[in-house]
C-alpha cells in the first residue's frame, strides 16, 4: 500500500513539475513573439551616456531587425565613431566594422561581454535573443498583473549572464524590467519606460541601463520606428556595413 | 594640376548633392629621455574630408593631410623673414575616390581614385596586406598605408564576395629615415650614390589583386591571388669605382621587382577564443644582380638579394576578454613589411592591450608590445624588443589626449635596431570634427 502511495505521489509531482516547466515554457515562448513578432523593423535612436554625477554625453544610431534573428546597426555620430557598425546573424554570428581600419571582423563569443562603444550595453545586449530557445525559466513571483521570471541559460546558449530576472506585465507580455547578473552577482538592470503600440507591436521610446556598480547609466531614446517595411536581406550582409 | 583637377571635378557635387564634412587635427610629439632631451618624432597635422552622398548608390569621398612644421621651414636668416616658411607646410592628397554601388547590375559595386584597400585578418599588422604599400614614415606606428589609384569592383552572391583591385600606378612604401641603411651595407666606400628605378609604362605599372572571401557559420575564409610588386626596393645593379687612389665610389640602381603572391586568410572562434590567420606564398621576378667591381681588379660578381625567388609568410593570432573587460591579443608573424626572402625574413610576436575604464573614458593599453626574433638559435642573445605602453584619455567625445612610454632594446642585425636608442616619452592630442 505504502508503495502505491508514494508512486502515486511522485507520479504527481512529477506531472505538476512538467506542467509547470510547460507552462514557464508556453510563457517565455509568448514574450518572445511580442518582443519578435515584427517581421521587420528600423529604428533611430539616441544614446545618452550619464555618468554619476549627472554629466551626459550622446549618441546616433540607426538599428534595423529581421525576424528574430538579424540586427544591424550603424553609428552616425559622434564623429569619432560615425560608422562604427555591428551585425548581428543566427548561429551567433557577430561581426563588427571598424571605418578606420575598413575592415569586418568577427567577434569570438568572450568579446561579447565587452562595452558596446562606451555604453552600458555589451554587444551580446546588441544581438537578438530568443528567451524560449536559450534559457529555463521558473516564476519567482506573480500576481494580477506581473510575473517576475528567472531565467538560467541553457548549457547551449553563448551568454556571460549566469541569470536575468525579467519583469512581465500580464497584459502585454512585453518584459519592463530585466535584472542581469554574473556569478549570481546582480550586476545590470535595464528598466523600459514609455511602452506604447505603433502598428499593433509594443515598443519603448525609452530604455535605461544601469550598471549598479559605478552608477553609469545608458538612456537609449527612440526617435522614430517602422514596422515591416519588407527591409531586404541585402542590409544584413558585410556589404551593407562596408557602406 | 591633379589637386586642381580633382576640385573641378567635385565641384558640381559640392553645390547639388547632399555633403558632409568632416576632419582631425593631431598633435603628437616624441621626446627622447636622454641626458639631452630632443624630439625624436613629431607631428602636427589637420585632416580634412568631404562625404558627398550624390545619390542613394554614389558617393564622393575626398581627403587632405595638411601637415605643419613649425622649425623645419627655417634654414637661413631670408627665411627669418618669408611668412611661408612659418611654419613649413606640406598638403598630401589622402583617399579620393567614386564609389558606385549596385552598378552597372544589383550585385556589383565600384570605387575609383586614390583608396586604401586593406586585405587579411591580422590585427593591425599582415605580411599579406599588400594591396597598398606601407607608410612607414613613423616606426611606431603600424598598419598606415599609402593611398593609391585603384579601381575596385566587389560582385556579391551566395554569401560570398569577390573583389578585384586594378591599379595602373605603381607607388612604393614610404620609408622611415635610415630604412635601408647603405653606409651599414657598404663601409668603406666612401662615396655612395644610389638611384631608384620605378617601372615605366602602364603594363610594367600595373597591380592586380583578387579576393574571394565568404563565411561559413562563424567562420571567415578568404582566398587571394596577387600580381604586383615588392613595395621596398631590391638592388639590381652595383658599380664600384675608384676615385683617387685611397677612395672609391659606389653607384647602386634600386628597382621593385615583379611579385606574384598567393594564400589564403581565415578567422573564426574556438570556444571563447577569437583565432586568425594569413598565410601566402610569394614569388619574387628577379633576385640576381651583379656588383661590377672591374675598376677595383676584381671583375664582376654575381650574387643575389635573395636565395631562393619563392618565400613564404604568415601571421597566426589569438584574442581574448577577461571579466573586466580587459582585451588581450597575441600576434606570431613570420615576416613583416619590406622583408622579402627566407632568409632575410625574422619573427615576431605582437602583444596589444586594451583595459577600457570608466565607461570607455579611458583606456589603459599597459602591455603594448613587440618582440623581434633574428635568430631562434640564439633566441637568448639576438633579437630586440619595443615596448610601448600608453594611456588614452577620453573625457569629452571627440577628443583623445595620450601619453605613452617608448622603451627598445635591440641588438644589431635585427629590424628595430633602426630605431634603438628611441626610449622616450610620447604625447598627443587628437580632435575629431
């Protein structure tokens, strides 16, 4: 009797587990098709670096994105990084064009930890990601309007992140808070502000990264978006960065 | 006339077409840290570029190096009192080109004019990067090339690009002062005069350079095949003669001799670590010459500046970020710019830093250094070392101000041996706009 007991009760729990996995799984698969469900988009924005004691210097980018996959990026000032670019392709492919040497080189996956030109973001934060495909999420908390979600990287993925802790409101599924540590340690936190719909897809005017230890931020400002223009594959090639 | 020309044929661009432009300004000065302080290098120079997007597939680039020297100009006392020469000024033309895209079909781009076309995967530094010649003009500074007439055309298809670089004219590297030593070479000769042969003609001119590069995954492979020239002068022909009795003369021609070269470039990531390399075989024309010694009763000797007409070259290099940021990278070449020849070919290692701090506002580069091996035979006892170590300081954008530590060691026979006794202090300021 004893026996039947307990295999019932791992039978459940097992079974409660695994419904629980799929249901972290069907949710993280429901953030990612809001974060990536424009077919294309192109962006401008402006970077405003602020350091501590408030002294603020700035930044010109334009960003386009190709399914959740492909990023492209270019700088237009300040002049001492205008056409600076980055690309950014599946199989995490990484490459970045230096103007003064003219040439594209390939990022290993180590650099990718490293200050994406002076800001508070690396270029890992600068490529797409899927959050279903590369991470294992557990729900740390939830209530009417919130899930807060934590996020182990899968053996797989290529991150330098040990855990991001992901903030989603319910009735959007577009995260506003993301907690990015390293060996456990919080290290970044990156808060979206101003979150409305162009074209049925939620975006943020307003993005701020924080580095908690020297209190630097980066406000990235969103100037204009488009939604799927049809954008070639042509933009998404060593070609386009060249230009 | 050519700079004349250049403006007449910009000129309708610069009043119809949308045009930015842009430029920098530095000042860098090397003081030696000896007993009696002297610049050992120093410049002042202003660029200035104009972007001129004519349309959305053409564009018009042009650059000018304006460079100052503010004592150079003064050699007697007329100068004293001729403006011009306060200071010297010389204007350069630096890359002037057309760049037409997706022309005459979607898949072919075109530039043409005065560019500079870098190839290989080594940082900075490539013994295969020949498409343009070195300016070697500072010993310190690696990776400067010359600006010479190409055109380029780029076909693009199934992820992959060929290039193909034609040049009609032939421009050779621009040397620093004591590059070649000929008093080393020829000692006791009292009187050395020397000429340097440059091809004449279109055909004897010309350079050809073919890239076709792809990626697979995260890799990047390119294959290349040059018809070119070396950039720094071989001897062709060497006359001795005697001049009085107790002093002779020696009448050198130099020439640049035909060059093919062929090899192949790759980089990719192993693991978290960023891996390249260049590798080519090279194949030198004529490496004979003779030295005519009829005049001193010993006849004519041949004999040859290199062994063997075939040499190969590569460089095999590593990077890698630590937590931190810190960026390292490691550098192994066998061979360098100007070396032609197995046997006149040394090793080197190459090792760059990067430390960014303070959000990027500065960097430290702290391990900044080369090691140079004539000899792995005697790896202990021959061989020199340059470090260089420097601080960037970036506190506003746009404006880069430096200082950095210069200390060589070298012993004779080795390339940095031109530059011993260079131990000093640099500083500099650079301002872009």
């Amino acid at each position: 009797m004893k026996k039947i007991v307990y295999a019932v009760t791992i039978a459940l729990l097992t079974s409660l587990f695994c419904y629980a996995n799929e249901n972290v799984s069907e949710l993280l698969k429901r953030i990612d098709s809001v974060s990536n469900s424009p077919k294309d988009q192109k962006m401008s924005m402006k970077l405003i670096l602020i350091d501590k004691d408030n002294s603020e210097s700035e930044r010109e980018i334009v960003m386009m994105q190709k399914g959740a996959d492909k990023r492209v990026g270019k700088f237009l000032s300040p002049k001492d990084q205008k056409g600076i670019g980055f690309l950014s392709l599946p199989g995490n492919v990484l490459h970045i064009y230096l103007p003064a040497y003219k040439k594209v080189k390939n990022i290993a996956s180590h650099a990718k930890n490293g200050s994406f030109a002076g800001t508070d973001f690396t270029y890992e934060d600068m490529e797409m990601t899927e959050f279903s495909k590369n991470y294992e999420g557990k729900i740390l908390s939830e209530n009417d309007s919130i899930y807060v979600i934590e996020l182990i990287p899968e053996k797989k993925s290529e991150t330098s992140y040990s855990k991001i802790v992901i903030t989603v409101p319910k009735e959007t599924y577009f995260p506003v808070m993301m907690e990015f540590y390293e060996k456990d340690k919080h290290v970044k936190t990156l808060e979206r502000k101003s979150i409305e719909k162009v074209k049925s897809y939620y975006v943020a005017r307003e993005m701020t990264m924080t580095t908690l230890k020297s209190g630097h931020k980066t406000k990235m400002l969103l100037e204009s978006v488009e939604y799927d223009t049809n954008i070639s594959d042509d933009f998404f090639t060593d070609r386009y960065l060249k230009e | 006339m050519k700079k004349i020309l250049y403006l007449i044929l910009i000129m309708p661009y610069i009043i119809f077409a949308g045009i930015s432009f842009s430029g920098e300004g530095e000042a860098l000065g090397r003081i030696s840290l000896s007993n009696d302080p002297n610049f050992l290098f120093k410049k002042t120079n202003l660029k200035l570029s104009l972007d001129c997007d004519i349309n959305e597939n053409t564009a018009f680039w042009a650059g000018t190096d304006l460079f100052f020297d503010f004592q150079k100009g003064i050699s007697d006392m007329s100068d004293l009192s001729e403006k011009g020469s306060f200071p010297e000024t010389r204007i350069s033309l630096d890359e002037t080109y057309l760049s037409i895209k997706r022309f005459p079909v979607s898949f072919i781009d075109i530039s043409v004019g005065r560019q500079k076309v870098t190839v290989g995967e080594g940082d900075v530094v490539s013994p295969v990067d020949i498409v343009c010649p070195d300016d070697l003009s500072d010993p310190l500074t690696f990776g400067d090339k010359v600006a010479k007439e190409i055109l380029s055309v780029y076909a693009y298809a199934f992820n992959t690009e060929f290039a193909l670089h034609y040049s009609p004219v032939f421009a050779p590297s621009l040397l620093f002062e004591n590059f070649i030593d000929l008093n080393e070479q020829f000692r006791g000769v009292d009187y050395i005069n020397d000429t340097v042969k440059l091809p004449s003609g279109i055909k004897e001119s010309s350079d050809i350079f073919a890239v076709l590069s792809g990626d697979v995954s995260s890799a990047s492979f390119s294959v290349f095949y040059g018809y070119t020239r070396t950039h720094t002068p071989l001897p062709e022909n060497v006359t001795v003669e005697m001049v009085s009795l107790t002093s002779a003369r020696a009448d050198l021609e130099f020439f640049f001799p035909r060059m093919q070269t062929g090899g192949f470039s790759i980089s990719l990531s192993a693991g978290e670590v960023g891996l390249w390399g260049d590798f080519s075989a090279n194949y030198v024309s004529q490496t004979e010459y003779t030295i005519d010694l009829s005049d001193v009763g010993r006849g004519v000797i041949d004999t040859f500046s290199m062994k063997s007409k075939y040499f190969f070259n590569c460089l095999l290099g590593m990077d890698y970020t630590f937590p931190g940021g810190f960026y390292m990278n490691i550098q192994y070449a066998h061979g360098m710019r100007g070396e032609y020849g197995e046997e006149m070919m040394h090793d080197y290692i190459f090792v760059g830093t990067r430390l960014p701090l303070f959000n990027e506002k500065i960097v430290a580069e702290p391990l900044n250094m080369s090691y140079e091996i004539s000899d792995f035979d005697m790896i202990t006892k021959r061989g020199a070392i340059v470090a260089y170590p420097k601080i960037t300081l970036k506190s506003m954008d746009n404006l880069e101000i430096s200082a950095a530590l210069i200390y060589v060691s070298a012993t004779t026979g080795t390339n940095f041996s031109r530059i011993n006794g260079y131990d000093g202090l640099e500083l500099g300021l650079k301002y872009y706009f």
